[in-house]
C-alpha cells in the first residue's frame, strides 16, 4: 500500500492493527517507501499512525534522506522532518550543517 501510494488500502491496514514500523528484508519499513516515491498523504497517514520518521533502512538512510534521494517534493521533506531529530547521516555531517 505504502509503496503504491494506495491510501484507502493503508486505511484499513492499519485500522486492523498492522504495524506501521515492521521492516522488510533490507529493514526498510512502509514510510521509507512511501518518501522515496513521493506519497504524501501515505506518509501523513504512516506518521500520524505512529511510523518512526527516525528508522533506518540496512543502508543507514531515514525516510527524509530517501525523500530527498527520490522524487519528493519539498512539502513532503518538510513533513517528514517537522519532528525528526538532528542526528548525524551518512557521511558524518548533521541534518543542519551544511558542507564546507
């Protein structure tokens, strides 16, 4: 549901209990699909639902980084950085420094 961006699927998943942060085999988890292929209202739904905005997926990245490596827009990073911490990423910078 996540992947394909089907809100009325996530509805009833997760009004049936589904766990919002269960991780596939690569430990990505719904929400980082939803970021990377630009699903807004999925994310929203994932997020208010509970998702971990901080998970990361075997290569390290959060839902936020894949955003930003996909087809996100910025209304969509802006969401899924409203309440994420500022935690070191790849490559050692914070979320906020910027490179020198």
């Amino acid at each position: 549901a996540a992947f394909s961006g089907h809100t009325e699927v996530l509805h009833v998943l997760i009004e049936a209990g589904a766990d919002v942060n269960a991780r596939d085999v690569q430990q990505g988890t719904a929400l980082h699909f939803a970021a990377f292929n630009n699903h807004m209202e999925v994310a929203r739904m994932l997020i208010e639902a509970g998702a971990d905005v901080d998970a990361r997926e075997l290569g390290g990245s959060t839902a936020l980084q894949l955003a930003s490596e996909g087809k996100a827009d910025v209304r969509l990073m802006a969401l899924l950085g409203h309440d994420a911490p500022k935690t070191k990423r790849r490559g050692g910078r914070k979320r906020k420094q910027k490179r020198k």
